[in-house]
C-alpha cells in the first residue's frame, strides 16, 4: 500500500546530517512506492533541498524563518505541524539525534499519534510496517507496530543503509510560510564541546578509553588514533567518573549506545552496563592487559597487552595503510 | 514551590535479560528506580531546600512500585503517588503512560515537574515531553543544571556534548541527564521517615480516565534476545605482530578499514 511519508532533513553548521539520508532511506521501505516529501526547517535551509532529492525525496518543503535559526521545540513544532497539516501524510521520520528525541514526542503528543523511537530496522509484513528497536538498552529487541494516528519513528544513526546520491534527480524545493511565535525557551549561549572531531553516535569508528587510560592525557593516544581513522573517542563511565573526560563520551547504559563499524576498547573491562551501550557494534577489538577482562567475551579480535604500548603501534600501522593507499 | 517527579521502577542494570513466553523473565530480578529519576529525585529534594515548598513522586504501574517510591520518601521527598493500572490496563505504551501522569497533573498547578530523560528498559525518552505538551507546558530535556530565581529558570542543556544555555519561566517541565547531580543515598533515618509518609494509591476511575482514553498507540509483536556472539579470536605472539595481524584481520576479515 502506496503510503506518501514526510522526513525531516537536519541541518548542523549549514549541512545536512548523514542520519537524515538514512532516514529517507527508511521511508522508502515504509512508503511501499509512495510519495517521500523531505522537509527542512531553519532561517536559511531551502538550498539544501536538491541534496535531499538527491538522496531519494520526491519533493521538498522548506519552512524558513528568523525564529528558526536556532532549534526551539516551540518553533520546530510549529513549522513541522503546519506541513503535516499541509501535507496530511501517514508518518514522518527523523533522526534519533539530540532534536529528534526532543521534538518527535511533542509532535507525536499533540496529534495523539503512536511514535517508534530509536528504530534500527524497518520492513513491510502484511501492510504493516514494523519497525525494530532496542530495548534494555540493547540486551533485547522488540518489534513494534503504530496503530493510532500519524506513524511517527526516529532512526537510529548507522543502521539503515542511505540510498546511494544521485546527482540526475529533481523535484520541487517549495516554500512554505509559517507564522512563529510564542517560543517560551530562549538559547542563550551554545558552548561548542562536542566540535572537535566526529560525532560519537554517527561515527563509523570508535576508540573508546576505560579507567585503564589512567588520566586525561592518557586519553591523547587514543585520539591520535580516532584521527587517524576518522573516528570518534567514546569512554566508560569509569573513566568518566574519574575525571579523564566528560560524561558526554559515556558509552553504555546510562550514557550513549553506539553501534559504529569497528569500536576498539581500551583499557575497559567489559561490565554489563558498557556492554549494553557497544555489543551491537559490528566489529570489536578489545586491549585489555587482564586476559580475564570480560570485554574479551564480546570481542571479534583481541590484544592482551598495555594500551600505551599498543595503541601508538596500531597508529603507525594504520598511517602506513594510508601513505600506500 | 509545587515540585512533581516522574519516576519509573526499572531492572537493575546488572540484571541480564532472558525471556520467558516470549515476554522479558522478570522472575528473581532486581528492580531500581530507573537511574535518571535518581537525578531528578536529587534535583527536585534540592531546588525544594533552596525555594520552600513540597516534592511529590509519581509512578504508573504496579503495587510493586512502592518499593521504589519509599526509596525516594527516603531520599527526602514528601510525598509519593502510585498510579496502579495493573487491573485496567494490559497493553500500555508511552501514550498510555504520559496520558495517566497527564490526567493526574492537569489540576494540580505543578510549577516544576522533573522526569528522567530516558528510561533505561524502554529506552523511548518519551514521556517527560508527552506530559509537557498534554498540560501546556514548556519543557526541556537532557538538562545538566538546574537555577531557579524570582521564577526564572535558566538551565544548561546537554546536547551531544556540546551545553546550551537556556532561559524559561516555570511552570517547566525538565528532564535529567547524566552530570546533573550525585543522588543521595537514603540515611537510616530518612528510611525510618518515609514509612511515615504519605503514599496515595490511585487507579484510572479515580482519574475519570476509561481504558479507551488511555488506548495504546503502538503494538509490541515480537520481543526477542539479539543473536550469541560467537567467541573471538584473542592474538598471541611479539606485540609487533599481533599489531600487525590486527590491522590484516580489520583488513582482509572483518573488513570494515
Ligand atoms: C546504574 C549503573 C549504571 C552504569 N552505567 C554505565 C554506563 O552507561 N557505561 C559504563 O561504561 N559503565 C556504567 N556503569 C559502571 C560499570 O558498572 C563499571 O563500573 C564501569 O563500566 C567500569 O569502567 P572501566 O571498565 O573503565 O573500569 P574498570 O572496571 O576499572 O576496568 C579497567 C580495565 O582497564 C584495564 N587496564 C588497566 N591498565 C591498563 C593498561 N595499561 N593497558 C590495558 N588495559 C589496562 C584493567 O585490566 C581493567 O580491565 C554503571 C553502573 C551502574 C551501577
Ligand atoms: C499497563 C502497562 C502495560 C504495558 N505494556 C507494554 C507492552 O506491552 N509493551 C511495551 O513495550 N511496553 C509496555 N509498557 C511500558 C510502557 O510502554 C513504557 O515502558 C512506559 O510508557 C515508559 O516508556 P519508556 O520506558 O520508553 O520511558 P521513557 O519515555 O524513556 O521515560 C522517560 C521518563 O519518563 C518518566 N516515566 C516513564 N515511565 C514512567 C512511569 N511508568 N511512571 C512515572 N514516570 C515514568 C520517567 O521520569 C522516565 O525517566 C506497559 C506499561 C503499562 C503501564
């Protein structure tokens, strides 16, 4: 059943996120053939549309305004509502990402609609789309299905394949005029901690620190190695609680769960809650000196050895990699 | 100042998952009070030091949630509410749950209401801005610090890492992140106190609230366990060449360089 979906295309400093592409992509396996409209809220957005199209949109409706130029769940709503009002589709999607999480639940609320969060695969089974998630923070999984109102969904980052760019595309870019008021929560000041370096949860790479990096500067191998791999620092909440880095870095279940191509572990013991957050990557390596360390019963590949004598070694190598490639 | 928390009974997160009937076993489980709603206990105990005023905890579920709610009269808030749904309702989902608390606080002039951001067994981070929007309120989420002055509030939000700060006015409905506070432990006398608080039981009739009102949105049709891993390889030899095995391996095996 041909079903028309809308996807919300997020901007961060003036580009789309990756997330948002696979979102489309999810919506195309919910859509059975049916429209896929992307929308892009914000003060200055409407370009983007062609690269959403690119990616698999039909069309695109653009909502800007002043009041948008920094993300307010007053002023997201707003627009968003007067596009489902416009548009009249059976769900909307959008990224399991800091303004996913915020937004859909009020939008979802308002219209009294079921919402699937922190999906991580999406298939059609008898004219029901079923959507998977984690529960249990990963130790489960269930399988869910919206059965009141809009069908509304946020992707989990890194888990469905975006479709392939294609630059020949084109559609529509339309705008559309909302009135903005009332915004009742004002930013005052964004302090950038995040910036340097690739975001934990749509990084394909993780080089995550335990207790066993020993202090902050400890931390510094392993970002030479992020680096060199293009990937983020994540870190145990072991680490987090002594100090060595912000609690913003925690993998597990009180922190972030991350599901990146390659997570290497260092100096982290492997305690339940850690693995919560990361058995679901899809390779992990552990460096642990305790050949004991739990980490190596969910380990692909493991080194028992000392972090600061292997770490800067597999830097080397992997820079080699790249000097002959 | 009229202080509501939202607290959920959850698995300790020591517990591993095992099914039984296709439903999550919760035979012989420890059960806690979800980790965020620790946070959000602290929270609301402090601001109440600061301001004046009363701390209430809400919980839907089952008479088992008591346990949870004495913790948190123990901790030092002043009262607790256990919604019991266990005879009206079999299938709730975070509609059902946002839609109870919702009913319960439309007449209660809550100037602040405190929710975890994510409960660690559903995992949706729904209900704290579900129960914002159903009583009309601003909310905020993921806060990691919390000031209240003459009614303005100006709290800083984490967001992937990096911190917003943002002004509102109460009433406001935030929700805890990791780093907001360290949650007290409850002291003996704090135990011995909170026997003797007041903790209401209310089911949906008291509500005037019909299962229809509080009908699922969602369905869950399968839960099941993520597959075994199978047991990897751990390398052996000069570190060197276990280096440089591991990047052929990432390489040729796995992979994913
Ligand atoms: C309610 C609750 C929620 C929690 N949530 C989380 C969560 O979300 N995320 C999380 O991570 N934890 C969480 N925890 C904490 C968890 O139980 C562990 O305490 C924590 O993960 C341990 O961190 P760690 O592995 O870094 O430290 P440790 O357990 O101390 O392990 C350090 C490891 O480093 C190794 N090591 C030391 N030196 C070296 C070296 N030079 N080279 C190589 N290896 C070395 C040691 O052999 C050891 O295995 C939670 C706990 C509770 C109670
Ligand atoms: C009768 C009943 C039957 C249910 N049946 C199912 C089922 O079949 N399948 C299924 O998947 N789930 C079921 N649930 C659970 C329900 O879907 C969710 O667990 C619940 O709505 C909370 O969602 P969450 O765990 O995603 O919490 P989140 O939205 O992540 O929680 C965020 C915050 O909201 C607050 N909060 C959440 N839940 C409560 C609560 N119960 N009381 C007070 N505050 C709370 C806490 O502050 C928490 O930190 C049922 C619940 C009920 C009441």
């Amino acid at each position: 059943m041909a079903r028309k979906f809308l996807v919300l295309g997020e901007v961060r400093d003036g580009s789309l996120r990756n997330v948002s592409f696979e979102a489309i992509g999810a919506a195309k396996l919910a859509a059975d053939g049916g429209e896929i409209v992307g929308v892009l809220v914000g003060d200055s957005v409407q370009d983007l549309g062609n690269e959403l199209i690119q990616y698999g949109a039909d069309r695109v409706v653009a909502v800007e305004n002043d009041q948008l130029k920094q993300y307010t769940s007053d002023g997201f709503a707003q627009a968003l509502l007067a596009v489902i009002e416009q548009e009249k589709p059976e769900g909307i999607f959008f990224g399991h990402t800091a303004l996913g999480k915020d937004l859909a639940p009020k939008l979802a609320g308002k219209l009294e609609s079921g919402l699937i969060s922190d999906v991580t695969s999406i298939e059609e089974e008898g004219g029901n789309i079923v959507f998977t998630r984690p529960i249990y923070s990963g130790k489960a999984f269930e399988k869910k299905i919206v059965t009141g109102g809009v069908i509304f969904a946020t992707i989990r980052p890194n888990n469905i394949e975006p479709l392939a760019k294609d630059e020949s595309r084109s559609g529509d870019v339309a705008a559309l005029s909302v009135d903005i008021k009332d915004l009742r929560t004002i930013i005052k000041d964004v302090v950038r901690k995040a910036s340097e370096g690739v975001d934990l949860s749509e990084a394909k790479v993780i080089i995550a620190g335990g207790r066993g990096v020993k202090s902050e500067d400890g931390f510094e191998p392993l970002k030479e190695l992020a680096q060199v791999l293009g990937g983020a620092v994540g870190a145990s909440r072991g680490a987090c609680d002594a100090d060595y880095c912000d609690y913003s870095l925690q993998i597990g279940q009180t922190g972030k769960v991350v599901t990146p191509d390659l997570y290497i572990a260092c100096g982290i013991s492997g305690a339940i809650q850690h693995l919560a957050g990361m058995s679901n990557s899809k390779v992990i390596v552990a460096i642990n000196k305790d050949p004991e360390a739990n980490i190596f019963n969910v380990a692909d590949y493991g080194i028992v050895g000392d972090l600061f004598e292997v770490i800067p070694l597999l830097t080397e190598e992997f820079k080699k990699l790249k000097v002959n490639a | 100042m009229n202080i509501y928390v939202l607290l959920k009974r959850t698995f300790d997160t020591e517990e591993k998952i095992t099914l039984s009937n296709g439903k999550i076993n919760e035979d012989g489980a420890e059960f806690i009070i979800n980790p965020y709603d620790e946070y959000a206990v602290e929270e609301a105990i402090q601001v109440r030091d600061a301001q004046g005023g009363e701390v209430t905890v809400i919980s839907v579920g089952t008479e088992e949630a008591e346990k949870q709610l004495r913790t948190a009269l123990a901790m030092g808030a002043d009262k607790a509410v256990l919604i019991n749904i266990e005879d009206d309702i079999e299938n709730g989902d975070q509609f059902t749950t946002a839609k109870i608390i919702g009913e319960y606080l439309k007449d209660k002039e809550a100037d602040l209401i405190i929710a975890g951001n994510v409960a660690i067994d559903g995992g949706s981070g729904q209900v704290g801005p579900r129960v914002a929007e159903i009583l009309g309120i601003p909310y905020i989420t993921t806060i990691t610090k919390l000031d209240i002055a003459d009614g303005n509030v100006s709290v800083i939000r984490d967001v992937e890492g990096d911190s917003e700060t943002i002004e509102a006015s109460l009433p406001l409905l935030v929700t805890a992140q990791q780093g907001l506070n360290d949650p007290r432990y409850p002291s003996l006398p704090g135990i011995m106190k909170a026997k003797k608080k007041p903790l209401e039981e209310l089911e949906l009739d008291d509500l005037d609230l019909e299962e229809d009102d509080v009908e699922a949105k969602t369905k869950t049709i399968e839960i099941y366990l993520p597959a075994k891993k199978e047991a990897g390889k751990v390398l052996s030899g000069e570190i060197g060449d276990q280096v440089n095995e591991l990047v052929q391996l990432l390489r040729s095996e796995a992979k994913v360089i």
